[in-house]
C-alpha cells in the first residue's frame, strides 16, 4: 500500500496514528493542523507569568502498551508519580472519593438519608433505568442522588440527565456494595482506592502537553501547522482549506468534531446531516489562578456538586509538578472548569469573577488571596465533553458507515464522538488502531467501547 494518507489534527488520535505510521515506515502521509501547536485537548500552555496551564484536569493512566511506549519514549524518566489525592466539597467540609464509599463524613442527617437511600436499593433490587438521570436513581438511591449524583452530573454535562444513555458508564463510575459502605460507616474506615486513575504519571515540565511536543518532534516534517479544513469533496478525494489551498488523498483520517466534519462534506447524503444534528456536545471554561504565595495541600483534584462553585471540578495543578509555577516555594495554582450547554454563552470576565468567589466559598483561597493572584489564565472550550445522548448511537450508526465508504475514517475524542473512549489512552489508541486497520488489515478494538 501507498495510498497518500492526511490526518486532520494533531491532537492525541492524530498523533497516534502519525506515531504508528512512523513507526512502521510508512512515508506517504501527512497531518494537517489548525493550530501552530500540537496535543489538541491535550495541549499544555505557559502563560505570561511562567504558570503552566493544561486544557482541563488531566490525569495520565493507562490500558494499552503501545499507549504506555509512546508515552515512556517522550517523556523517559521526565515524570512524577501521584497517588490520587481526589475530594468531594459538599456540606462545608471534604469528603475522600469516591463519594458513595465515604459517608462517614457526612452530616448526620444527610448521612442518614444517603444510607436509607442505598439500603432501600438493595433490599428492593434493581429495576432496569431507561436512562443516566434514572440509573442514578436505581444505583444509589435517593439520598446520593439528591446530594451528589444528580446535581454533580447536571453540573458536568449541562444536559438533561434523562436524555442521557446509562451505557457509557462502565469503570467510569464506582457502583455500590451496601454491606462495603455500611462498613465504612461503622468502622469509620476510608475507601479512596477504587478507580484505573488511583495512580498517575505527569510530566516534570511542560505539562500534559509535553508528550505530545516530544513525539510530535519525531516527525515534525510530517506536520503542516496553521491549516484549518474549510470543505471535503469525497467524491473526488479532495479537501480544501481555509487559506484557500487545496489538496488531494487516497484515505483521510480525522479528529476533528465529527458533527463539524459531515457540515463540511460537499454533497453528503441529507440523512447523515441529520444524523450529525443529533450529537450533543457541551462547552467548557478552563479558569486557571495562580497565586503568589504556597500552599500546603496535598489535594491533587476535587469535585463540587454545590452551587457555592461555578466549577464542577478543580485542580492543584502545582501539585501535578512544581515546575507548574515560577517558584513552588512562594506559588501554587488552582485550574476550574466550568460547564456550560453547546448553545450557551459564558462571558470570560463572569467565568472569572464566578471562580474566584467559589474558590473562596469553598476554602481554597481567602478573601485576602484576592490581592495575591499573580496570574488568570482562561481557555474557552467550544467542543469539551461529547454527550451520550439516547439517540448518539444511532447517529454514528449512519454517518461513520458512510464515512467509511468514501475512505474517511472519523477518530478521537470527538471524531468518535464517544465519551466512554474519550481519554488520551483511548483517543492514541484510536488512532494506532485506524492504522493498523489500513495497512494489516487488523481489527478495531477501542473505538467499539
């Protein structure tokens, strides 16, 4: 085979598939990238001040080797090593993660209800949900449904919760053992091991992003920055750009949105654009805080169900590495993310304002730490999580089999529009696999969930 391969992007998926290619030998190929970096979501940046910031709260773990040699070749020995340090701020106070394994920290009456909750699940059974908002429900009883599940979950995704699919789940959410839990209670014991991420890697320097720097470097003749896809022509094998530039493929691999792709199809079948009108997405404000004195907690990222935050999740992202923050001794940083829906607006200077005060709600800064912020760095996601919608898999039923047939191949994190194979892991590993499909013939295994 030497078909001319593009790949669009060059986030985790794009440079997975541009490792494999390498890897292999393969030389008739090329990514073309909009931006004049590489990582996608995955991105890392260092602001004016000298804090480094990530695209959102990003752990690296892992379930594939070709995943963790890609990784170990960019990074070597450049790494940390993190036992998770994760919390739930709810009711005035800390609770270890997972939430439903430690209630023991809970008011006693909120206590009371979660348990009852959890006790009536499990001397009832377990009726089948139809979806997300319902499995909660079913799963974990009333109490940690009202007190975290839900409004955590509608914080997260900005979607209605019973217009979620429950299929996506799988290890992403810790299920109960009432007896465990009960336990706990009793014994006053912590139960914060559960989890693939329980252990994680990040880079020394440079953030999440530095392993997408190094590997994109073994090949950076490969890579065109600054070529953002305007049009496809897949009759024709053709694609246009925004710059007015034109070029020629035998297979396309992309990673952009896959919703975003089927619009710039000439002449796709008008089922597919219909189809592509059904994906969800939502959008999400990355808020970073650098502040110009230490801290001395261990928390490594927390969650907030609450509305004292705008954020549904934080991150010490100098307790990722000090190299983070001009000067560990005298800096530390805090990252939010707040979650808003596709169609929605967040105004950057409400974002901010809305996350300082939530930071001081919850006591991670003071009224006083107000004066001591050194650095704002703010990142507005347009595509931040793709949804699992009831109707998402019906959609990707009918536009990727189209796809397919014109030689185009739709992977990643929103080119496959699957949150349940969304992380890094996964998206690299999409990408390897595509290639391996193309050139040997091999099965897909990721992208099937």
């Amino acid at each position: 085979m030497d078909n001319k391969i593009i790949i669009v992007g060059a986030g985790p998926a794009g440079l997975g598939a541009a490792y494999r290619l390498n890897e292999r030998g393969y030389a008739n190929w090329k990514v073309v990238e909009r931006h004049d970096y590489v990582g996608g979501l995955s991105a890392s940046f260092r602001d004016a001040h000298d804090f480094t910031w990530d695209v959102g709260g990003h752990v690296l773990f892992s379930h594939y080797e070709p995943f963790d040699r890609m990784v170990d070749e960019a990074l070597g020995t450049r790494y940390l090593e993190h036992l998770r340090e994760s919390w739930i701020r709810i009711c005035s106070r800390w609770v270890p993660y997972p939430f439903q394994n430690n209630l023991r920290y809970l008011p006693r009456q909120t206590l009371h209800e979660c348990l009852m909750g959890l006790y009536a699940i499990s001397m009832n059974g377990h009726r089948k949900p139809g979806n997300f908002g319902d499995w909660i429900l079913c799963t974990f009883g009333d109490g940690v449904a009202e007190h975290f599940m839900t409004p955590y979950n509608l914080k997260v995704w900005s979607t209605p919760l019973d217009t979620m699919s429950k299929d996506w789940i799988a290890e992403r959410v810790s299920v109960v053992d009432f007896e465990r839990v009960l336990k706990n209670v009793i014994l006053e014991q912590d139960d914060v091991s559960w989890g693939p991420n329980n252990k994680f890697k990040f880079p020394e320097h440079g953030g999440t992003g530095e392993i997408f720097r190094k590997t994109a470097e073994k090949f950076n003749g490969h890579i065109v920055y600054n070529r953002d896809l305007a049009w496809v022509d897949a009759d024709k094998k053709k694609i246009g750009y925004s710059d007015g530039t034109t070029d020629t493929y035998d297979v396309l691999i992309t990673t952009i949105p896959l919703d975003q792709l089927v619009y710039k199809l000439k002449a796709g079948p008008d089922a597919v654009a219909d189809a592509a009108r059904r994906l969800v997405h939502n959008r999400v404000m990355i808020v970073g805080v650098g502040l110009a004195r230490n801290d001395a907690s261990d928390k490594n990222w927390m969650y907030f169900p609450e509305d004292r935050s705008p954020c549904y999740r934080v991150t010490y992202f100098s307790n990722y590495s000090p190299n983070n923050v001009p000067d560990i001794r005298t800096n530390f940083s805090l990252m939010g993310e707040v979650s808003y829906p596709q169609e929605g607006h967040l105004a950057e200077a409400d974002a901010v304002n809305n996350t300082l005060q939530g930071f001081i709600n919850t006591g991670l800064m003071t009224e006083a730490d107000r004066d001591a912020v050194a650095s704002v760095f703010t990142m507005d996601l347009d595509y931040a999580y793709p949804v699992p919608t009831l109707g998402r898999d019906r959609a990707l039923s009918i536009i990727q089999p189209y796809l397919e047939r014109q030689d185009i191949y739709s992977r990643g994190r929103f080119g496959a529009w699957k949150y349940e194979v969304g992380n890094m892991d996964h998206s690299v590993m999409e990408g390897i696999e595509v290639v391996d499909r193309l050139l040997c013939g091999k099965e897909e295994t990721v992208i099937k969930g």
